[in-house]
C-alpha cells in the first residue's frame, strides 16, 4: 500500500514510472525553488498535468521528456508547494496588502490559508461574508484598531470611515494586522465589482497608502475586478487555487465518508489515485461521486471505471462533472427527487419549509410530505448531495449545479415540469420576499434568484415585474447595477405590452451611461425609439436621455437640441419638461451664461415642485449655481428649502446631494473647514447610498480645500478617489486637481501623465463645443502646467485658451474666476515660476473685475 505523503511512489502509480527524475529532485530542494514554478502551475497546472499523464499511460511510455514535465507540475500541484510559497510571499512582502485566494468550491482556500498562517506562527482576524453577514469598512477598521490597542479620537469619529481607516492604520504602523474575509464572493455584483463602495475605498487605501502591516486576505470562489482606476486587485497578489492536492484529496474523501464503508474512501490507493486524476481532484466531483453510490446500487470500483471511460472519452475534467451530475440525478427516485429537485429550483439557501411548499405544490393530500418529511430527506442529501449553510437551517445548489439538475430530470416530458417547477419556486420567493421583508436582510443573491426563476421558466415578464419591484432605484432614478445581466437576458424577450420592453431598454440605456459606454447606452436608446414609434411621451424622455448623454460627452448644442425636443414633445408632462429645463440651464451653464442659467433652472424646480425626488437635484444645482455666481443670500435660501425637504420625507441620496451642495456653499465662502466637514459626510452617505455622482463632487471640495491648506499629499488622494468616479460625468476638473496636486507633492510623472490627459480631454471638448468655458479654462491650465515642464507649450497657447474661455456670450462668475486663479497660482512651486505665469494672471485677475450676473 502507498503512503499518500510519499510523493514518488504517488508519482509512480499514476504515471508508471519507478525513477526520480533530476527535475524532481529538484523540486524536493525546497518551497523556495518549487516556488519559481509558481506562476505556470496555478489552475492551469493541474489540467496540463492530467492531459499528459494520460497520454503518457495511453502510450505505456516509461521515462521521457514529457513524462518529466509532467511530474515536475504534479509534484509541485500535490503539495501545494507554489500556492504555498506564493502566499508566504505575500504576506511577508510590504508591498502586497490585498491578497486575493481564489479557486472554486471546496479546493481548499480556506484550508490552504489556515495552514500558511500556522506556519508562519500569525493570527488573523477571520470573518466569513454570508448573505446575513456583509464585511464592510468597518469591520476593517475595527480589526486594525483592536489591532493596535487604539480607539479612534473623538475629532476623528465625525470623520468619513476612510479617514479613520487611514488614521488607524498610521497608528499601527508597520505593526501587523493580518485580516481574512472568508466567501468573499457574496461581496461581489454580476460584473465581479465590490458592491460596497466604502468597502472599494478601504481597500484601495490599503493597497497604495504610505508603508504599514495591515495585510487583508481574500478567500473567493471568483476573483474581483477593481473599479475605473482603482489599483487593489493587483495579479502578483492573487493566488490561484485549483484542484485539492492528492493528500488534502485523500482525506476528503476519508472525513466525507462519515465512517460510512461505501464510496470513494472504499477503493484501493491505485484506483483512487486514478480517480483523483480522472476527477480533477476536485472536492464537488468526490461528493458528487459518493452521493451516486449513497443513493443508488452502483458499486464504487464500477463508478471510478465508468468515471475513467468519461475522462479518456472527453479529456475535460468538467465535462466528467456533467456526467456525474447527470448519474446522480437518474438515481434519485420519488420523494427525494422531488426534495433535490426543489432546492435546485429555488438556487439560492432556503429553509425545509419553504421546500415543502414546493414539493407539495399541486399534490393529493396523500401525496404531501411533511415539514419533518422534508428536513429529514434534505439532512440525507446535505452530506453530498446538496449544500447546507452552517449557521442556520438552510439548502441550496449553486446556480449552475441547479439549472443542469433541473434540465436532466425533466426531460421525459419535454421541460414542462421544469418550467412549472421553476414557476412556482419563483412565486414562493416573490411571497416570501413581500410577507417578510427582511427575511433576506442584505443578500442580494435572493432577489437574482427569484428574477433567474423566472427567466428559466420562460416568463419573462414576471421576470420583469420582480426587477421592477424589487429595483426601488429607477422610480429615483438611480437604477441598481445588480440587476443589468438579467435586464440583459431580457431585452429581447419582452412583447411590447405595458411598454416592459421598451422600460427596460431605457434602463439599460442608463446603466451603459453610469458605467461610461457611451455607444452602448445610445445604441439602448436608439431602440426605445424604434420600438416607441409615434408616441410621443415615450419619445420624449427618450430624448432626454439622450440629451443628457450628449452633455457627458461635451456635445452641449447636441444635447440643447435635445432637450428643447423632449419639451416640445411632451409640453403638459411637468417631468420632462422639468428635467429638459434643467438640461438646457446646465447647457447654459457651461457655456458661461450664468444669468440665463439661473432663470432656466428655476423654471424647473418650480416644474417639477410637485415631485420631490425631481425637485430636490434641481433644487441642488440651484445652490451651485449661485455659489458660481458668488450670490450667497440667494444661495442659501435654497439650501433651506432643500434641509425643509430633506427633513419631512428623509432620504439618502437627497440628505447626500443637500450635504454636498452645503460643503460647495462653504468652501465658495472660504470656509474651508466646515466645506470638508460636510463634504465627508455627503462621501459617506453618497457610497451607502450608491451614488457615484455625489461622491465624486463631494470629494471634489474636499480635494479644492486640502489645495488651499498647502496639504498636497491628502489633495492628491482625494482627487485620485473622485476619479474612478468619473464615469457618467467625465469631470475634467478632477484630473486638474489631480495633476496639480501631484505637481506640488513632487510626484512629476503622475502630474504630466494628468496634464496630458486633460490637454487631450479639453481640446476634444472645446472642439464639440466652441463656446465651453470649463473646457477653455482647464485646456489653458494644461497648457501652463506643460509650459512650466519644459514642454512645446508655450504661455502664449495658454492665454488664448483663457481669452476663447471669456467669449462675447460668456458672464462674469467671480467664485469659478478666483478658483481658476487660485489653481493657476498653485500651479507654480516658487516666484519665479508665477512669473513666468503672469500674462495668464493678469488675464484672470481683469476677469475678476467683470460685473456678475445678478
């Protein structure tokens, strides 16, 4: 018999092969050459070791060159050598402070990171996500305080989540902190984005702030994606993690049998190992195959050979799954089959109870099980069969896993029963969803699968209905990104009844624009125009949406034209005539015509006075206007009737934007101070409330008021925060505040890879639209930002930018005038480089003597 610990003789039964081979014993050396290894073996590694190990024992050859590759990868993969190696360096390596562990069910991530900490003697504060437990900033920031023996000080605790963060981490210093967020999947939407944005700021802070020993690790079944610019998901950080090692594989097997005589743990070392190879040494596939023998009378050696034939046969280690699923399924028979077929149907953790109901669903009284029936069948399934959460009484089958289950048992009777089953699954989750609202508490995953229910049941509409009820955010118009993959699966699916498809394109259409796919989102539009035909009020929001997506881009005269057309469309609807008057006030706006700006947005707010969640943005840009214009009084009679607003019917996304528009009252008045105290509040409401826009202005103040502190280091990241923010408003004056603050830090490369962007970004925007001031004045603050570098820009290109900037239409806005003054000043280092400013200063500085709109 073989000791699974002894590697050659594993090596041997598996390939044929009775000699060590140099590159074996060179890889025996130790973890830190196996480790070199590390980045070709990863997932890949072991499918390239099963490919030519089977090759190898199809050919009966002994010794060969391919032969010894192959041992090379299976010794390295069998005692996770390179995992384990890569991993350790990680956590030792200052450099690395989000560690990502990824790599499927059951693989051993978590065993695979236990063991590394053992071994390098650390503790860790271990968390698990679940769909009742979502890690958040704050769980992080209360790691690394326990951590250091440090309570946040009272002038921090008004301070946004970031802050303390960052000031907890200071404290700790190069002290260690070791933080691990377990099913870490949970944390993630459809596009593999951290749903929490606070969360997305922790960590990037963690990835690029100043040294220190807080190292957090992410155990995931799916790697993440960064945000816009955000660095955190670094490659050399991720550590793959495929199938068990064959040792880990053994004792799975041996804890998985439960003492029970029969499966995999019952066959000889020479046939497991064959089975380990044939099943990708994957957990899944060994409870798959011991559920098979569990619930039928196949015999474990007739299983592995049959498994043998299905791998020689596809050489594809999920195809065998699919096979073993397949098998599984056809064993089951009556009422267990209906229970397995029941929580597939769900695809998300449901109790026994709900099962019932499900199972019982249009039976005979004598037909129905029991409640008790059903948790004693669902405990027999659990060990293999199915999933049970640990922390409370709750079945499910990954999505995946239920959708092939529900296909095979059904086919008799051509996918009817399926699409029944799955019916009713999603009308049990609807009611459970409306009768107990909390239930699901944060999980996300729920309300994907009532909506996936219904789509595989082929009812696209009820799909529809449970989007449409359960995504609050489009009546608010702030749509939930959660939901695009099946408003995708939808899109051409809907019939044109009560306008479902034509509602779901313009969603659509919106949530492209959010994520800057600008030809994505028009091409949405351009649908609900088609599918519109001649109606009018449906064109007209169209319209507007359009129009709104033309001023992202900088087409202003586009994006007039359009909203004057919406309103003509549509002049006794106060929605959008409200929203085409507030399109044109900010067209206006950007154009330099402050007075007109200000009497069109007024028009609006009094157009949509009756719907608050219109009245109060409009309301919002308002205050921005008179704060532009350096009309105070009136600007704070609006921020009045904004907190009146606020306060009767209190919202997040409004208490966010009121904050916001606060913090850009106070720093127009130089209040410095207050203007960040707010700003960090609008940040912390905005990212609870998902609300990109208002986080990205928020911390725009915040970046303008660290400038004027000569604190440029904190300006630099409060501009490097806003800009992955960037995505539907393509704000320019970020990347400015950017370069300079980087300029001043002494970060040069960052600061002229910033002024080229914005010379790029400016002069494509002054191109769209001759009469775009912003765009004049930021294209003339590139430009002496490059002149001072030593680049062909020359001071006079600047000052006619800033003269284009002050055109026959544009009016005088004293608090944009001085703060464009104030960067151009603090673009300069020292007194000879504001000299070499000058011609552009005393252009600004007559600018500032022109009469304001009042």
């Amino acid at each position: 018999m073989c000791a699974f610990g002894d590697l050659a003789s594993v090596w041997r039964q598996l390939t044929g092969s009775s000699e060590d081979g140099p590159v074996l014993r060179f890889l025996e050396r130790g973890d830190q050459l196996s480790s070199m290894l590390s980045g070709l073996l990863g997932i890949a590694g072991l499918a390239i070791a099963i490919t030519q190990v089977r090759r190898a024992r199809s050919s009966g050859s002994g010794r060969t060159v391919t032969g010894e590759r192959v041992r090379d990868a299976v010794q390295s993969f069998v005692d996770r050598k390179p995992e384990r190696a890569r991993l350790r360096r990680a956590l030792r390596d200052g450099r690395s402070r989000v560690i990502i562990v990824a790599g499927e069910t059951g693989v051993g991530k978590t065993k695979l990171v236990r063991r590394v900490l053992d071994e390098m003697n650390i503790e860790a504060d271990w968390r698990h996500a679940s769909p009742s437990f979502q890690p958040s900033i704050g769980t992080v920031l209360r790691a690394v305080e326990t951590a250091g023996g440090w309570t946040s000080a009272p002038e921090l605790r008004d301070q946004s989540s970031l802050d303390q963060l960052e000031a907890a981490v200071r404290h700790l210093g190069t002290r260690r902190a070791i933080i691990v967020f377990d099913s870490a999947e949970w944390l993630l939407n459809d596009n593999r984005q951290l749903m929490d944005l606070s969360l997305e700021e922790g960590l990037e802070a963690l990835a690029t702030g100043p040294r220190h020993g807080v190292k957090l690790v992410l155990v995931t079944e799916v790697t993440p994606l960064a945000r816009a610019d955000g660095t955190w998901v670094d490659p050399r950080n991720v550590v793959p993690v495929s199938g068990l090692p064959l040792d880990y594989f053994k004792e799975f097997t041996r804890d998985s049998a439960d003492g029970h005589a029969k499966g995999l743990a019952s066959l000889t070392d020479q046939t497991l190992a064959n089975a380990y190879v044939d099943l990708g040494g994957r957990p899944r596939l060994a409870q798959l195959f011991d559920a098979i023998i569990a619930h039928s009378d196949v015999d474990a050696s007739a299983l592995a050979a049959k498994v043998r034939t299905w791998a020689d046969q596809y050489n594809d280690v999920g195809r065998v799954g699919d096979r073993l699923l397949r098998e599984l399924t056809a064993a089951f028979r009556s009422d267990r089959l209906r229970v397995y077929n029941a929580v597939a149907a769900f695809g998300t953790p449901v109790d026994a109870a709900l099962v019932a109901r499900l199972v019982n669903e249009g039976r005979t009284p004598e037909e129905r099980l029991t409640q008790s029936d059903v948790a004693r069948k669902l405990r027999a399934l659990s060990p293999h069969a199915i999933y049970a959460l640990e922390d409370k009484d709750h079945y499910y089958l990954p999505a995946r896993e239920a959708r092939r289950v529900l296909t095979w048992s059904s086919e008799d009777d051509s996918g009817k029963r399926k699409r029944l089953l799955l019916r009713t699954a999603a009308k049990l989750l609807r009611q459970r969803r409306t009768e107990h609202p909390g239930l699901d508490g944060p999980d996300p995953q729920a309300s994907l699968a009532e909506v996936d229910a219904w789509l595989h049941a082929g009812i696209p509409h009820s799909a529809f209905r449970s989007i449409r009820e359960l995504d609050g955010g489009v009546l608010a118009g702030n749509p939930n990104t959660l939901y695009r993959r099946p408003r995708e699966d939808l899109a051409e699916r809907l019939d044109d009844a009560d306008h479902d498809r034509i509602d779901n394109y313009n969603v659509l259409g919106y949530l492209y624009h959010v994520d800057g796919d600008f030809e994505r989102s028009q091409a949405a539009y351009r649908k609900v125009l088609e599918l519109a035909g001649d109606e009018a009020s449906i064109k007209a929001k169209v319209y507007l949406n359009l129009a709104w997506l033309s001023w992202s881009q900088g087409y202003v005269e586009h994006a007039r034209r359009d909203f004057e057309r919406a309103r003509d469309l549509a002049p006794t609807d106060r929605i959008v005539v409200a929203g085409a008057l507030e399109g044109v006030a900010r067209c206006q706006r950007r154009q330099g015509r402050f007075r007109a700006a200000i009497e069109t947005m007024k028009k609006a707010a009094d157009m949509a006075r009756p719907q608050r969640a219109r009245w109060g943005p409009i309301a919002v840009r308002m205050v921005r206007l008179y704060v532009d214009a350096g009309q105070f009084d009136a600007a704070r009679v609006w921020l009045t009737r904004i907190e009146e607003a606020v306060d009767r019917e209190p919202d997040s996304r409004s208490n966010a934007a009121y904050l916001d528009a606060l913090a850009a009252f106070h720093l127009g008045r130089g209040e410095e101070k207050r203007a960040v105290s707010r700003a960090r509040q609008a940040v912390q409401v905005a990212l609870r409330a998902n609300d990109p826009v208002t986080a990205l202005e928020a911390r725009t103040t915040i970046c303008i008021a660290r400038l004027r502190g000569a604190q440029w280091n904190a300006a630099a990241r409060e501009a490097g925060l806003a800009e992955r923010y960037r995505g539907m408003e393509q704000s320019m004056i970020v990347i400015a505040l950017h370069g300079i603050a980087c300029r001043r830090s002494g970060q040069t490369t960052e600061a002229r890879q910033a002024f080229g962007e914005l010379l790029r970004e400016a002069t494509a925007r002054a191109e769209r639209d001759r009469q775009d001031f912003t765009a004049w004045e930021l294209l003339g603050l590139a430009r002496c930002a490059l002149y001072l570098d030593g680049s062909d820009q020359e001071i006079e290109h600047a000052v006619i930018a800033f003269k284009k900037a002050r055109h026959p239409l544009r009016e005088s806005a004293p608090t944009l005038t001085e703060l464009v003054t104030f960067l151009v000043k603090t673009l300069a280092t020292d007194a000879t480089e504001q000299a070499r400013l000058r011609p552009v200063l005393v252009l600004l500085e007559r600018a500032l003597l022109m009469p304001s709109p009042g």
